[in-house]
C-alpha cells in the first residue's frame, strides 16, 4: 500500500462544513489556493492566487493605526487609494493579527494534510450517514496536485467519498497522478470557442478540452456549465458544450449553474473592479430552455449543483 505523506502542507483558504451541492450526501468543501483561470464571474476572487491574500473591510475599520505599525512592507497606508498597496504586500497577515476590529482579513493558510484530515473527522459520522463526504475545490485544486493527491489518499483511507470541483485545466501527467483517488469529478466546461473562453477566463481552452476525456476515462465526471450572459448563454454555446459531452466516457448529467452575483462584495474587499457588474442573472425561463437544450442532447440536466 502506497505511505500517504501527511506532512504535506497546502494553502487552503476555507473549509466550508454541511454542504448539500457539491456531490452526494452532506458533504465538508475543502478550498484550496490557486488557479490559473481569472473568470471574471469568480465568486471565489480570493482563490486565484497561490499565496494568501488581505481582505479589507473598510465599514469595520476603525483607523486606529495599528495595521500601519504592524506591516514591514509599508503596504498600508491611508494614501493608498485602496488601502493596502497589493503590489508590496505579501500576505504575511501580520495586520490582521493585530486589527482589533477584523478590518483585515488574511485568506489563505498553510496546512498539513494532517490537519486538514484532523478537521474533517470531526464531520466522519455525518458523512457515513449521509453517504457524502470531502470535496475539493479552489481555486483550481490541481494546482496544487502533489497536497490535492496526498489529501485525497488520506480521506481514501479513512473510508471517506471523494470529490472534486475542476476546470481540468491540468497537464496529463497531473490527471493520471490525482483523479484515480476522486471518485466524483465536477468537470467546468464553460464555453467550447477557445477565443471566447480566453477573452471571459483570461486563458484559452485548449488544454481542458484535451483533458476532459482523460478525466472521464478514469472517473465519474459530471459536467458543470457556469451559465454567464454575453458569454454562453445561447442556443448554440449550450449545444455545442452538450454535442462535446457526448465524447466524454460514461458522462450523463450536465449541471446549468445560473449566473449570480453572490462573490461581487469579494473584489472592493480585495481593492479590484469587478468586470460584469451590468449582467444581470438569467431569469428561470431562460434557464429552462438551455435545460431543454442539454435534456434533448440525452443528457440528464439539473439547475444548479
């Protein structure tokens, strides 16, 4: 049997508890830092970077000054238009220890797998009654591939079902080394046109579309559609992912996950524009006829995750 390497850290940035859409049963939602996407929808903005991140609350601040003393870097200051100067911080969370208000918000840690396995048994029981289990999310879990695959062998051997939320925008080598312990993969298949998908996610899709089947070879794998108005919300980019899944091994459920604008609040909190602050969230009947669409390529479709 293959020793599991629970000295292994990763930059986890949330560890979201009794969740119901992200797999069978009640599930735990370990979220990990890092992804090479930049969607402009994100509701995890925090995520994208490996590294942690301050996140300022300015209506919590209380001015006192204490963060300005506390950071080496001189990244605070009230001159700065947002606050913190993102290009010298280094998320060193230096401030947040000492924000007496949680003005300052540190969003990322290191984590042993150890200690990740450590929090998530105290949800065991729930998770043999429910039939649910962990799910991995980001961020883009294979980012970070070596802690995703040891963590993944870890909840393996305590008997828990695995999952993972994926763009699958990974190299093979990563695919072969990570999936065989994922029982359920929630594959994003966001948009088959490649300069659309470059232009929305700030990367092209040629390397997912080249690993999905990979992933479906070795996996249960569902197929998640972001639904974002102005991106992929037509007849014929609904189609089109639909016609691509059909190439997918043993691929039946396609997901349609309707635009929202739950993260928006994340980017004044990180001092960044948020791109799609004019799109508005498509109204149920709109998203019943791409459900039609999806059901009439023989693929079972459900609304949300």
């Amino acid at each position: 049997m293959e020793s599991i390497n629970y000295s292994m850290t990763g930059t986890v940035f949330d560890i979201q508890r009794f969740s119901l859409h992200d797999g069978p049963g009640i599930r735990t939602i370990v979220f990990l830092k890092g992804c090479p996407l930049s969607c402009q929808w994100c509701s995890n903005p925090e995520s994208q970077k490996i590294t942690p991140v301050i996140m300022y609350r300015k209506d919590e601040c209380l001015h006192c000054g204490r963060c300005i003393e506390a950071c080496k870097r001189g990244a605070i200051s009230v001159d700065n238009e947002t606050f913190v100067d993102r290009d010298k911080c280094i998320g060193c969370g230096e401030c947040a220890n000492v924000c007496p208000a949680g003005a300052l918000v540190l969003k990322g840690k290191k984590m042993t797998v150890q200690q990740v396995v450590n929090e998530l048994k105290k949800d065991a029981t729930t998770y043999r009654r429910s039939g649910g289990g962990i799910t991995l999310s980001g961020g883009e879990p294979l980012v970070q591939h070596g802690f995703s695959k040891e963590l993944l062998a870890a909840c393996k051997a305590q008997g828990w079902s695995t999952a993972m939320e994926t763009t699958g925008c990974a190299s093979e080598q990563v695919i072969n080394e990570v999936i065989p312990y994922v029982d359920l993969v929630l594959l994003d298949i966001k948009n088959i046109n490649s300069e659309m998908h470059k232009k929305y996610t700030g990367v092209g899709n040629e390397l997912i579309l080249k690993s999905a089947p990979l992933i479906s070879q070795i996996s249960e794998t569902v197929v998640r559609v972001p639904v974002i108005p102005g991106f992929n919300h037509t007849e014929e980019a609904i189609t089109a992912i639909a016609e691509y899944a059909k190439m997918l091994m043993g691929v039946r459920t396609i997901h349609l996950l309707p635009y929202h604008t739950f993260g928006e609040n994340k980017y004044d909190l990180l001092g960044r524009d948020y791109q799609l602050q004019e799109i508005k969230p498509l109204s149920p009947e709109d998203m019943e006829q791409y459900k039609q669409i999806v059901e009439n390529q023989g693929f079972r479709c459900v609304i949300g995750g």
